[in-house]
C-alpha cells in the first residue's frame, strides 16, 4: 500500500503547514459525491487518528483513514498550476471512470 507525492506536491504542503503555524502533514481521502459516486477529500492534520495509515515522502506525512484507504492506494498527488490557478491532481490507478468536470470519479 502506497501514496506517493510529486516534489511539488510536497513543497506546495511545506509551505501551507508553514504558512498555517502548524500541522503534520495533509489527510487524504474520499467521499460519497458527484456525478461519478466519490470525490477526493483533502485537508491538513493537525492532530493523528489512531487508525490512520500514514505514508510518507518527500519528508512529507500524509494520512489516510482505513475506510478510504482502498479506493486511493498507489494514489499519487500533484500540485498543479495552470494560468491563475493552482490544485491539487490525484492520478489515482483504482479509477475507472471520472466525471467531465474532474470533480468526481469511479472505482
């Protein structure tokens, strides 16, 4: 079981948790949503749940709650601009289908 980051990915969340005062690392998962059934759930940990799978790269953690776990493995983030705005992509392998919007996807 895997998440991996881009090395932007990892500077982009560097630079919030430092920007914040504080934090562990950046929370991934899932929820139910969207016209495809589920969408990515991204937030900053400031505080571990104790059954969190945590991997780590680019001395960066990033948590991952049991339940979502099986629809992100081997999930790797990017942090992408383009023009004015800036996000974070998800190539994820367990995707079947996404939505036309990119908001939402299948497994």
């Amino acid at each position: 079981m895997s998440i991996t980051l881009t090395a932007q990915a990892a500077e982009h969340i560097n630079k919030h948790i430092e920007k914040r005062g504080s934090g562990l690392g950046l929370r991934l998962g899932v929820r139910l949503t969207g016209c495809s059934g589920m969408a990515y759930d991204v937030d900053y940990v400031d505080q571990a749940n104790e059954n969190d799978h945590i991997f780590e790269d680019h001395g960066v953690k990033v948590f991952v709650d049991p339940r979502s776990l099986p629809f992100v493995d081997g999930t790797e983030i990017d942090f992408v601009r383009q023009g004015l705005s800036a996000t974070f992509k998800f190539k994820n392998p367990n995707e079947k289908a996404a939505c036309g919007c990119g908001e939402s996807f299948m497994v």
